[in-house]
C-alpha cells in the first residue's frame, strides 16, 4: 500500500543527482512517483535516474542550473510529458563556509541564487502547472541555519532564513489553489552538503562527533529521517498542512526560542 | 541623559521617515551622525534637522543595493568623525506583489537592497568598530519577515533573510559588536501614507489594518527611533541577536 502512495503522481527534485536529493527522488520513485531528477550535474542526474529505472520505476534526467529560467522550465516541461506536476522537493542548495568579513561577493551572490533565487523561478514556473492540474505539494529544504544563528554561515543562514519565508508568503497566496508549501529543515546529517563538509575537513569522524553531542538525541540525521518527513510533507497525509516549517534535528530545536 | 555621546552612528534611509526620526533622537542623545540616502536633497535636510537640534551631521549620497556605495558610505562616515560606533541599516524598498506576478527586476531589486546591501554594509563597518570600542548593528526588517503575507514574495523573503543574518551576525562578531533587529509592523511614515492613499478605499484599508493591530492606532517614526535608540545605546549591553516587533502587538497576534 506503501508503494501506491504517490501512484499517478509527477515528482521532480532539483539537486537531484546527490545528497539528500538523491536519496528523496529514489524514495519518491520507489512508492511510485514517476520522477524528474534535475540537477545543475547533467551526468549525475542520468546516473540516478538511469538507477530508479534499473529498480523498475520511471524517471527522467534534466541538467538543469535552477537559477536559469531557460533550464527550469525544461525541468518543468519533462514533468508535463511525464503526465504533470504533483510534487516540487527543492532541494539545490550550496553551502559556503565563511565569516562575514571573508564571504567574497562571489560566494554571497552564488549561495543567494542557488538556495533563494532557484526556489524563486521554480516556484513560479511550477505553481501554475500544479494548479492547472488540481493542486500540488512544494517540500523545500531549508535547515536549522536558517532558524538559528551560527559562526561562519553569513551567506548560508541568510539564504536558508529567506526561503523560509518565501515559502510562507507562497503558501498563503496558493493555499486556496491546493497547493501547499512547506519546508523541512534538518540540522546536520550523514548524508548532503554537511557530510560532503565533513569529508573535506580531514577528520570527519571528529567532526561528526562533535556536532553530534550537540544534538539531544545524540546522532546527527539520516537520508531516510530526511526522506520520511519530505514525503509525508508531500503526500495526502499531510493534506492540512501548509506554511509549515518542520525542524528536522533530533531535538536540537527545543533548545531554541 | 545622553546615552550616545561621544558615538558615530551611520544611518541608512536616514532622508525621511524612520531614518531621519531617528538621526535627530540620535544626535540630541550627543552621536554625531552620518545620513546616507539615495535621495540627496533630503539627506541633506536631515542634517538640517540635526544641526537645529544641536548636532552634527553628514549627507552622504548611497544607493545601498549597490556594494561600492555601501563601501564609500562607510569610508565617509569614518573620514569625517574618525570611528563608527553603530550601524543602523534602515534603507529598504517595498514592491508587493505575489509570486507569480514578481519580475525579475523586482525580485532582484528587492533582494540586493534588502537583504545583500545589510552584508555589503556590515562587512564594510565591522573593521571600523572592532578598532575602537566595538559597536551596535541594528537592522530593520519587517513584520512580513517574520510572518507570511499574501502579495510579499520578493520583500518578505528579503526580510526573513535579514532576520538570519542578523542572527547568525550575533553569533560571530560577538563579544564586542552587538547585532540586532527591529521588525516594524504599519508604521505612519511618507511611504506608508503613499501607499495607503494609493488604495481604492484608503479609510477602509486603515480601518482594516487597525482591526488587527492590537494597540489599535498605526506606529511613529519616533515608535522605531526610541527602539532603535535602546538598541544602539549601552541599555542593551547584554542584548543580542534579538529581534524587537515594533508593531503594536501585530505580530503576537500571529
């Protein structure tokens, strides 16, 4: 019955071709989402879609940078051939390490375009389509920077803390459209930009250690904790639901105001 | 008592409104002030106002969605009195519009001088307050960032995005600069009223918007001066990372 769960239905995922965004299209695909894997890494995408394929499902790659308006309305169009557009999961995102005074003009405007303006175009171009086919779910990735405040993450928390409520203010002009918007937001994770930090460090087992003694519940997220809030944001069980921010870090949350 | 003597504020938007309410109440509590707008001619009325009021002041001519401009207003500031103590960055446009409605150019806009302007401006300021004394950020965002509103894609987003990097600036830059926010709610200022007037129904707008602000009368530009003065004097020593609805109850509603 699982597996019906997003039967019939149309998913595309942006940075779809790794991280969590990989692991979101493949859980989409596996409970029957037909699913566009969009990503700025053409190769990548063609790799993961070619691998929900092989597992007996049905995807589609589109190289897509989603702050070109050209290439998210070819994102947009694929889900259209593939019968619709039921569910966006926004999940490009960048990540820039850098105190204010080091963050150069270059990484503040790449981290605003992906993680704000790309959820932007993508919204406006697919909102339409989902509401011409009866309504829709938006899932963003957000995260717990842009909750809270954290050293070194001028540009990040800044574009994470925008989204949030982009994402609000959409949520209320297309509540009476059927679709709803809402954004996850984990903290630190096993799997996507976190963990790709970690490796670069050069003690990632430290420094998954450290950031996971923070959390209350003592280990940092998973793909699949990531995936199972994404999709139940995206199904019908979560048909009343909109605007909503759901933090996503084992506890981390109740720390804070 | 004057609780900013012997400071250096800069004040962006400072031409009319809640940026030059607050240049005065700034100046009479003894900081010299630099007023940085687009619009020179009322810039350099406000430090007409200051000057009458017993202070001193400088126009400064800023398009702060442009980062060189945010660069010069801070070297100017610096040039002219020597420190800057705090930086209240006020200057922001207002473009409603709803999502599928908002241009590029709009959305653009909205985001450089909303949100990429406040980071232009305080990585500009942050050297000159870590050479003396520290120092105080105030930032201005808005009740639409922190709440959802139909009709505000580009500026509410701006505006939340303001909330997390004053956040995340609270964090870093401690202990010795301060960084804060103050979230307006419909406060009586020139461009409110512009836009109020621009309504079909300018009374029943108002009444409307009073309806859902609990002390039921709109705010001043002094309401947003005297927080944004708390904010910058030592009376909020121990006060960071905060963000102060200045909204008449508005945002507890919600």
């Amino acid at each position: 019955m699982s597996r019906a769960r997003f039967g019939g239905r149309v998913a595309v995922v942006t940075g779809g071709a790794s991280g969590l965004g990989e692991a979101v299209a493949g859980r989409l695909a596996a409970e029957g989402a037909r699913v566009v894997v969009a990503d700025v890494d053409g190769g990548g995408a063609e790799r993961v879609a070619a691998a929900v394929v092989a597992g007996g499902g049905t995807a589609r790659p589109v190289a897509a940078d989603v702050t070109r308006r050209a290439d998210v309305a070819r994102m947009v169009q694929a889900a259209q051939e593939l019968g619709g557009l039921h569910v966006l999961v926004l999940s490009a995102a960048v990540e820039v390490q850098a105190r204010l005074g080091d963050t150069t003009d270059d990484d503040w405007q790449r981290v605003l375009d992906v993680n704000l303006k790309g959820p932007f175009v993508c919204l406006q171009q697919a909102i339409p389509v989902m509401v011409r086919g009866g309504g829709g779910a938006v899932v963003a990735l957000g995260s717990t920077l842009g909750l809270i405040g954290q050293p070194r993450f001028a540009a990040y928390c800044a574009s994470k803390g925008a989204l949030v409520n982009l994402c609000k203010q959409v949520a209320i002009e297309h509540a009476a459209d059927g679709v709803r918007v809402n954004v996850v937001a984990p903290s630190a994770c096993e799997t996507g930009l976190f963990a790709r930090t970690a490796e670069q460090s050069g003690d990632a087992a430290g420094m998954k250690r450290l950031v996971a003694s923070r959390i209350p519940m003592g280990r940092l997220g998973t793909a699949d904790d990531v995936c199972d809030t994404i999709l139940f944001l995206a199904s019908d069980e979560s048909s009343y639901l909109s605007g909503a921010v759901l933090p996503l870090d084992g506890g981390l949350a109740a720390r804070r105001q | 008592m004057r609780v900013l003597d012997g400071k250096v504020a800069l004040i962006t938007g400072a031409a009319s409104g809640q940026g030059r309410a607050a240049a005065v109440l700034f100046a009479r509590h003894g900081a010299r002030i630099a007023v940085a707008d687009l619009n020179e001619e009322g810039a350099r009325e406000t430090v007409q106002l200051v000057e009458a009021a017993g202070g001193a002041a400088l126009a400064v001519r800023a398009d702060v969605s442009q980062r060189a401009d945010n660069d010069r207003m801070v070297a100017a500031a610096v040039d002219a009195f020597g420190r800057l103590d705090v930086l209240y960055n006020n200057a922001a446009v207002q473009m409603s519009g709803r999502l599928v409605d908002c241009t590029e150019d709009e959305w653009d806009r909205t985001i450089a001088t909303n949100l990429s302007a406040i980071f232009w401006a305080c990585r500009a300021a942050v050297p000159h307050m870590l050479a003396r004394d520290g120092g105080s950020i105030i930032n201005t965002a808005s009740v639409l960032g922190l709440i959802g509103s139909e009709g505000y894609a580009a500026y509410g987003a701006a505006k939340a995005g303001l909330v997390a990097l004053t956040r995340q600036l609270a964090t870093e830059l401690a202990p010795r600069i301060r960084a804060n926010v103050i979230a307006p709610g419909a406060i009586d200022t020139p461009r409110f009223r512009k836009v109020a007037d621009a309504m079909p129904d300018t009374a029943g707008f108002l009444r409307g918007l009073l309806e859902n602000v609990p002390l039921r009368r709109l705010g001043t530009a002094d309401d947003i001066a005297q927080a944004a003065l708390f904010l910058a004097s030592d009376a909020s020593a121990y006060t960071s990372g905060a963000v102060i609805p200045c909204d008449g109850g508005l945002a507890a509603l919600r």
